[in-house]
C-alpha cells in the first residue's frame, strides 16, 4: 500500500519539528514536515478527568502529547531511554500514550 501511496505521490504530512529530526534530504517534495499539531480543547467535558491529572495539569507549563497509535514499538526498552532522556534535557512535561505498544513502566511525575 505504502508503495502506491509513493508512487501517487500522495501528500504525506509528519508532525514533528524539524528542530528535533531533520527533514532528510533525499525527500521526495510530497513528503512534508509540518511541525507539532497543538490542540486546543474546547467545552471539553471535566467530569471523566482523574483529579490527579487536573491537578499535574493545572500545576505547570502545558505538556507535550507523544503518541504512537496503533504503530508498534519494536524496542520498548530503548524507546523508554529515549524519552526518559529527552525529559531529563529538556524539563519537558509529557502524557504519553503508548496507544498498541508495549512500552516499559515511566516513572510518573
């Protein structure tokens, strides 16, 4: 299918910042990165929200989404490593949605 799509040359968007990956020079011009999606929720219902989480919320600079949908991770424990260790640089606060995978346990904040 991805083939297909290639040979379409049907737009393909990844949303991540270049500052983080660099768009590869040998990207064909359908490829294209878009930088993060931010999402703003509006009238959002509050009343399924755990407390804790409203209050990590409320208490601090607004978290970065990582998700990864139904993708699966091939190595859960470095995945873990990675992400640990991009917190541990940039005092980023994340929720992390580790969707299909499998990931390893991360140390809650």
């Amino acid at each position: 299918m991805l083939h297909l799509f290639d040979e379409a040359k049907t737009l393909t968007l990844y949303n991540f910042s270049r500052y983080l990956i660099e768009r590869p020079a040998d990207w064909q011009p359908h490829y294209q990165v878009t930088g993060f999606f931010p999402l703003q929720i509006r009238n959002a219902s509050k009343e399924n929200v755990p407390i804790k989480l409203t209050a990590w919320l409320q208490n601090g600079e607004a978290p970065v989404y990582v998700g990864f949908g139904s993708i699966p991770v091939p190595d859960p424990p470095l995945l873990g490593k990675i992400i640990n260790d991009v917190l541990a640089a940039t005092q980023l606060r994340i929720i992390l949605c580790k969707g299909w995978s499998a990931l390893p346990e991360m140390q809650a904040c």
